[in-house]
C-alpha cells in the first residue's frame, strides 16, 4: 500500500523508468568493478567553465547509448546492473541448492516461478479467476466496499489507499493514514494538462485500456465503451487529488481526524466492513492525507454505475500483476507503459525483471546473501568515519550561517545532533516465516507476498515505531534521509564505485559518496525536513524571521531550476525539485568543507593533470553521467522531485565560487551565476 513516507523521504533520487536505443544491456560480470573515477569519461574538448557536465561525462555519454531494454543508461545503471548480477547468481543457486533453509528456499522458489514463463502462459488468466469472479458478482457499494478491501490486501492500486504512518505530531505513534490513489496515469496532470503530447498520451492510455479488456475476452465495440467510461472514472479521481507539487508539503497532507469524522467524508462507503475485511487493527484516530479526495469518492459512489467500477476493478487488478500473466497482457502493457511513456525499445530479459522482484518481495532474505557477498563490517566503518566528518562540516556550516539566529542555530544543532546513522543493512533481518512461496504459482507468489506486506504495514498500527526498520533493501543503489526518523540511510548497495572506491583518492571520494551524505544530511534542513524537529515532529522550531530569510533563499533556487528548460520546451519545475535541488547545493558544499578540513591547508600535488579541487567536482560530475530518452525526461519533468542529472551538476557548480576558482572560470561564462548564485546551507 502507498505510503506518505515516499512523499516525504528525501531520496538521492528515483529509479522508475527504463528504456531506449540500439542494443540490449550487455551481460555484466559481477568480479568485475568499475572504478569511481573515469579519466576516459572526460570530454577534453569541453568547457568546463561553458557546460561542466559535458566536460565530465562527454566521452561517456558518446560511448555509452542506452540499451534498448532500458528508458536510461548511467553511472547508477551500472552499478545497479553488477548488484542485481550478483542477485543473479545468489537467486540461481538458491533455485537449485539441494540443502536450502526456509529463507533459502523461499528466494529460490519464487526466482524459478518467476522464470518460468511456459507454466504462467498455461495457466492463463486462471490463477486470478475467484478474484475476478467476485468482481463480476458485484451488485451495489456495499459489496463494492467489501471488493476495495480484498484488492487491497493484494496490493492492488484501486480507489484510495489505507496503510500505516508516524503520526506528523507524535513521532513514538503509528497510525492509520488514508491517501489518494487508485491512478492508472503517472500523476494527476496527466488527466488534465492541455497540450498535445498530454492530449496524445490520454488517447493513448485509453487504447491500452482497450486492449487489456479484449485480451481478457471483453469484444473490441464494448471494451472501447469500457475503457471510456473508466478512463471518466480515473480522470474524476484525478480532480480530487492533490498534484505531486503540493503533495511536498507536510501540513497538505496530514488532517488528523477521528474515525468517525474519517467515515463522514464518504458515507456511503461500507466503511465498518472494509475495516473488518482489511483486518486493520482497531483505532480511534488516523490522518487523512487529503479529505477532499474522500469527499470526491462520496460523490462518485453516487453517480457511478457500478458496472463502471467492475472494469476499473478488473483493469487495476490485470494490469497491476500484467508481468505474470501470459505474454500478450506482458507485452501490451510494456508497449504502453514501457515504449510509449518512456520510450523502451524493448523488454528487459526475463532473469533481470525476476531478480528486480524478488528483491522488492522477499527484499531482505535476499539482502542478506548480497551484504555477505558484497559488503561487510570493514564497509559499513569506513562509511560511518566519513559521515561523522560530514556531520562536523555541517554543523560547521550551521554555525558561520549568516542569516540564521542564535536561537533557530541551537535548534538547528540540536536536530543535527540527534541524527542517527543507519549504514548498509539492518541489524535485524526481516522475518518471512508467513509469506508462503510455492514452486510454480508466479502469480500467486507475487499476490502473497503483496498480501504479506500490506498486513505487515497493519499490524504496525497502535504499536511504537520501529526506529531500526529500512525503507530500501540491502542491494539498492539509493540513499534516503526520514525527517519522522530524523536519520539517514545507505544501503550497501550504493556503498561501491562509482559513490565509493576505496582505490580512489580523498578528493573524487568526497565529492561523489562524500556529497551524497552531505545531500542526505540536508534533506533535514531542505524545505520538508526543516518542519521536523530533532524527534522528527511536524513542529515549527523557527523563528519568523529565520523561516522568512530561508524562504527568500529557496526561491532564488526555485528560480533558478525552474529556468531549465528541456526540448519541446518543457521547463523543470522549481517547486518540485526544491528538496532534491536544496540537498544537492548544501550536500556538495559540506563535503567540500569536510575535505578542505582534511587537507588543513596542505597542497598535494597534481594526479592525472588535475589538482584535488578539480578532482572533487569530477568526481561529483561523474556520478551522474546518465543518457535519457526525451520521453524520460519529459516524464521526469512533471512528475519527479529530481531535476534531470544534467542540471543537477551544472545547476550546484554554477553556484560555487569554489568551482569557479579550481578551474579558473570567468564572470559571465555559463557556470559563474555570480550575484545571482543560490544558497541555503
């Protein structure tokens, strides 16, 4: 089930999308580590003053098109492709061990299900008959609720969403959080801007819809009428909800009501027997992420036949488990989903989706094997002495501010003090013994472990939080900072290069998986997580005047970003990005301070023809060399907290006279914004 924690988690940055150009990703060997700092990369004829980027990656981008099974092709994309290599070859072995233990027996079974694409084309759509039967016996809101509440135990996205969350205002409590949802289209927008590409991809989404229903034995003249009304249907759910740019605002989405203030918004929901059917613990209090959305399910309940809501629930269940059902819903959904809003080419291989989904069910029993094979203890220590001198810039950073009051800096201070470290993997491992796993069924694998999850998220409700819990498993390539936390977290998946190489010199170190704690350590002073205080409370612990002169100072980087424009004249849109654009100028800016600190003045010679200034912001610029496709970039634009990576390194350096000095640029050259730079932290 959604949570708001996605909403408010300040991530490095989002893998969704994966597509383009002439060949399939090549095979990787998981021995074989690419270093973090690339002198081949390096575009000799660029500028770095003119277009920094370009100058760090140029030579990569040309060698490095996007595969045709993939919408993206970076620095992150390999390092992700060798980890899920290595999944690769733990999953395997575990399908084929003969002595397995439960866990072991557990990854193995759901990896050779998955695989095996001769029984799931067999089966058919058999596997989701009873489910589908119920759907269709439908007869009016009650049954209806009842429905909402089963899909939802499988996970599946129709309606709203139900799940679990720290309470804003009483970090210590869980409770119950119901939210938008129930979308098939990438966000609210979609069903509503106005121009032709908008106008294009609602047509298209309905002749998708249309075709999911055929393949499901629905004649081509009534699935079209189907697919109509439906898309009415989504598009009234969409004027209800909140839109991606305002969803960034805590106090927007948390309205803590009592249950029977909840019940009012949409009486004639059944909402006693969706509870009961849920098996959601009993409560007297939740949040209510957007009332308004619950007021516009009341008034579609009313008016929408309920032979509409039996498509919408068939379509939502079909195309939201379309990757395990025979080759025909497969392929039409990725020719949408996949080709269309992205522009893939073509379908990643079989083993590289399985192993995607076996990390996201069964996440830490596979985690585990990874982190033995992979990480360690002498990984997770070196990172932990490099947070804590990232820490000490920051709070360095914190004390020369300029514009912040004594009393708002002690704050400050005191929340940056409270921040916790959680590094490469949990201390605790996830206990699967109720997720049932069993040879053969994909489908049925990949529903149970949904269901398994969905009541896992709860039974957390009325109970302490769990302050030990990961939100990302062990072989992600992400970072996040939790403001309801108030901690960071890395993964030993991104703990390798290009973010860390222990080969690698201190500079381009501190610059690539330096600034990445430096961007999650200011995630907690960006616009979202500055609301929260040291015990991650929604609480404002600032002084009028020190919120006014952060928000003069944001604006000047909403500005600035907004100004990105992309071809086809889309811009990136300031207010969405403000977090990730925030976390990325203070990030680098602190792990810059942390290594000047380190060098205490000294001045080391030149390595490959560079000084260790220059080192460092190569060693940022390269982390995120990335090829996308315009429909990627698009898509990013409009729905993304992240800015597109090319603007993400131009965007920070062009604000730091550091940079300018390391490689000698000029007032009015591209990367000097001089009196216009931008800065927060």
């Amino acid at each position: 089930m959604l949570s708001l924690r996605a909403a408010l988690t300040g991530a490095l940055f989002t893998l969704a999308l994966n597509i383009s150009a002439q060949t399939p990703t090549k095979p990787v060997d998981p021995l074989k580590v690419t270093p973090g700092f690339d002198l081949g990369a390096i575009d000799r004829k660029a500028n770095p003053c003119e277009d920094f980027y370009q100058f760090a990656c140029g030579t990569w981008l040309k060698n490095n098109p996007i595969p045709s099974d993939q919408s993206s092709w970076g620095r992150f994309s390999e390092l992700a492709e060798r980890n899920k290599a290595i999944l690769r070859q733990i999953l395997e072995e575990a399908a084929t061990a003969k002595t397995q233990d439960a866990n072991t027996q557990k990854i193995g079974d759901y990896y050779a299900s998955c695989m095996d694409e001769k029984t799931i084309a067999a089966k058919g759509m058999s596997p989701l008959k009873p489910v589908l039967d119920r759907i269709a016996a439908l007869k009016n809101l009650q049954d209806l609720s009842e429905e909402t509440a089963r899909l939802h135990r499988l996970g599946v996205n129709v309606l709203f969403n139900f799940s679990s969350g720290q309470d804003f205002k009483d970090s210590s409590a869980v409770i119950g959080q119901a939210d938008q949802g129930g979308l098939g289209l990438p966000e609210k927008d979609y069903y509503f801007r106005s121009d032709a590409k908008a106008e294009e991809t609602r047509r298209e989404y309905v002749k998708y819809l249309t075709k999911m229903l055929t393949l499901s034995g629905v004649p081509a003249p009534e699935a079209e009428k189907q697919a109509n009304a439906v898309m009415q249907l989504e598009t009234a759910l969409a004027r209800a909800s909140l839109d991606v740019t305002a969803r960034r605002d805590p106090e927007k989405v948390y309205h803590k009501m009592s249950l029977a203030e909840f019940e009012a918004l949409s009486d004639s929901f059944s909402w006693s027997r969706y509870f009961a059917i849920l098996q959601a613990p009993p409560m007297d209090k939740l949040n209510v992420a957007v009332p308004d959305f619950f007021k516009g399910q009341e008034a579609l309940l009313k008016s929408t036949p309920i032979e509409t809501w039996k498509t919408y629930f068939k379509l939502r269940l079909i195309t939201g488990q379309a990757n395990l059902l025979p080759p025909d819903f497969d392929k039409t959904n990725f020719a949408f989903y996949g080709t269309y809003l992205t522009g893939t080419k073509e379908q990643k291989p079989r083993w590289r989706r399985c192993t995607s989904w076996a990390d996201a069910d069964l996440g830490e029993a596979v985690g585990k094997a990874y982190v033995q094979r992979t990480f360690g203890e002498e990984g997770k220590q070196r990172t932990l002495d490099m947070v804590h001198k990232l820490e000490g810039s920051l709070g360095q950073d914190l004390q020369q501010l300029t514009w912040m009051t004594p009393q708002t800096k002690q704050k400050a201070m005191e929340k940056l003090h409270a921040i916790t470290n959680k590094i490469g993997y949990p201390d605790k491992w996830r206990d699967y013994s109720a997720l049932t796993v069993i040879r053969g069924d994909a489908l049925g694998n990949s529903l149970r472990a949904n269901e398994f999850e969905t009541n896992r998220q709860l039974q957390k409700i009325g109970k302490p939080v769990d302050r030990e819990e990961w939100f990302m498993t062990p072989p992600t390539v992400n970072a996040y900072y939790d403001p309801q936390m108030n901690n960071i977290n890395f993964p030993a998946g991104i703990l390798q290069p290009p973010f860390f190489d222990k080969q690698a010199d201190d500079a381009t170190n501190y610059g690539a998986i330096g600034a990445v704690i430096g961007h999650e350590l200011t995630h907690g002073f960006d616009d979202q997580g500055r609301q929260f205080d040291a015990k991650g409370n929604l609480n404002d612990w600032w002084t009028e005047a020190d919120s006014k002169a952060f928000k003069e100072r944001a604006d000047c980087i909403v500005k600035e970003y907004s100004a990105f424009e992309l071809p086809g004249g889309v811009h990136m849109n300031g207010e969405l990005t403000l977090g990730e654009n925030t976390a990325d100028n203070g990030g680098l800016r602190i792990a810059w301070m942390a290594l000047m600190n380190d060098l205490a003045g000294k001045t080391l010679p030149k390595k490959d023809g560079f000084t260790e200034q220059q080192r460092f912001f190569l060693g940022w610029g390269q982390v995120w060399c990335d090829n996308e496709t315009e429909e990627v970039q698009r898509m990013q634009a409009q729905t993304n907290p992240h800015a597109i990576d090319r603007f993400r390194v131009n965007g920070v350096v062009s604000n730091m006279p550091e940079f300018q000095t390391a490689f000698g640029c000029k007032a009015g050259q591209p990367m000097v914004r001089g009196e216009k730079s931008c800065r927060v932290w």
